[in-house]
C-alpha cells in the first residue's frame, strides 16, 4: 500500500528491478502524493496484453527501461522507448500490447482503486473524457521529438496539463542548479529520464544522489536545491499541481517558512 511519505524519498530503480528479476511480470506500489498513486510496473519481452482501463481521470506512463509497443483503442501501433510518455485520456480504452522485444519498467500514474480488466471480451464505448490540455489527440509523446525543439540548454517544457499535474520537462546543463525555494501546498516529485542529479533537502539530510528511472518525492514545504553531476545534459520531469506556487525567498514574511 502506497503512503505519502513525510521525508524526503528516493526510489533507486536498478535496485527495484534487481529484487524482481526473478518474476516476469511484477508490480510495485511507490508513493502516493494526494493526487496520484506512482507505481512501477515491469513487463517481459514477447508478452502480448490486452486490458481496458476505466478511469474517470486522465493516466499516463513513462517507459523508464526498455520500450513497449501498443495500440490504445485499436489505433496505429505506437512504439515507445525509454523516456517517451503515453498519455491515457479519461474514460475507457482498450489497450493492447504487442510483441516486445525488450523487457520493459514502466512508470503509471494512477490513482488508487483504477480498474484494469485484462482479456475482456466486451469493452464499452468511451464514455465522456476530460483530455489533456496539450495537443489533445497526441497519446505519445517521443523523448526525441521534444529534445529536438530545442536548440540550446538549458530549457523547459510544459509535457502535461489537466486539472491535476503539471509535468514539466526540464534540460539542465551540466553543473546547473535550480533556484532553491519549496512549496507549501503540494508535495513535488520527479523521474529522471536522462543523466545524474543530486537533491539537497532541508537542512542536515543526505543528499541524495539520483539516476536515469530513478523517482525522487519531496513532501511539502522542504526547500529543495537540485543540482547536474553528470557530463551530459539531464533530463528529469518534475510532477506538480497546475497551481504550482514557488517560494524563494526566506524573507518573506507572508510565506510559511521551509521544512528543517
Ligand atoms: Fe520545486
């Protein structure tokens, strides 16, 4: 059962994939944050899937290692690899996985209760759906296409937009820092998709060193700095509200102070 931690958290991927190596399909419950359930799910090569979801919510996923092929609502076959992002619309879909030639670990945002039904026969039509704000018809997002928008870094993009995430793509140089501030109404969290990046939080914890697939949850109100420790660019999608309200500065007295 996933929880909303109230200290900072770190989930080093290689390590989870390492615990599940004995199991074809496994899954693995990381966090809650108040409004989505962030879960991991591994999948074996050559293991074709057929399920619908039922959600009154838009999900999406990001494939963290290896690449899945699939067709949502038996449409094109989408390929997507490590990085790129499908986006799964309010409502119910049919979704089916075909031959895979990698194994696959998945991130899922969801929520807790989601209904998937695998192998059904019968799958009603889709019922009303509240879309993604961003280029609505895209259920695909390539890694690849969005990097190659822009030519220098550092940049950010806007990759999701509903009434309950914003996930933002960002590219930072190596060295780079953010401009250290906290929040106080949503608890942030990341996954990153590209290079190493380490987390400074509140005062006096360890820092924490992150890697490609790696997630990272920092609770609200802890001031948090990150920072590039790679040669190469990173990439790490950070998920919060679409409110996004930033403190940074300690001399604002209307603020209520960081977390220790
Ligand atoms: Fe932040």
């Amino acid at each position: 059962m996933a929880e909303i931690y109230s200290e900072p958290y770190h989930l080093k991927i290689n390590e989870l994939i390492d615990a599940n190596h004995k199991r074809d399909i496994w899954e693995f419950d990381a966090f809650e944050d108040g409004r989505n359930l962030a879960k991991i799910i591994g999948e074996p090569p050559e293991y074709p899937l057929h399920f619908s979801v039922q959600n009154d919510f838009n999900e999406w996923w990001v494939v963290l290692k290896g690449s899945i092929r699939i067709s949502i609502d038996s449409d094109k076959e989408i390929f997507a690899k490590s990085g790129d992002i499908i986006r799964i619309p309010a409502g119910n879909h049919e979704i089916q996985f075909t031959t895979n030639l990698d194994p696959c670990v998945r991130l899922v945002v969801t929520q807790q209760g989601s209904e998937q039904v695998i192998n059904t026969d019968e799958i009603e039509n889709s019922s009303q759906s509240r879309y993604f704000s961003k280029s609505t018809n895209t259920t695909h997002i390539s890694l690849d296409d969005v990097i190659n928008e822009f030519e220098n870094s550092p940049w950010t993009s806007t990759i999701l937009e509903d009434e309950r995430n914003r996930a933002n793509l960002i590219c930072h140089n190596p060295g780079m820092s953010n401009n250290p501030h906290w929040h106080p109404a949503f608890h942030e969290w990341w996954t990153i998709l590209k290079g190493s990046l380490t987390w400074e939080v509140g005062d006096n914890r360890p820092v924490i060193h992150a890697e490609k697939g790696d997630l990272i949850f920092v609770p609200k109100g802890f001031l948090h700095k990150i920072t590039t420790v790679s040669d190469e660019t990173s990439l790490r999608l950070a998920i919060t509200t679409p409110e996004d309200l930033h403190i940074y500065t300690t001399d604002d007295n209307y603020a209520p102070p960081p977390k220790s």
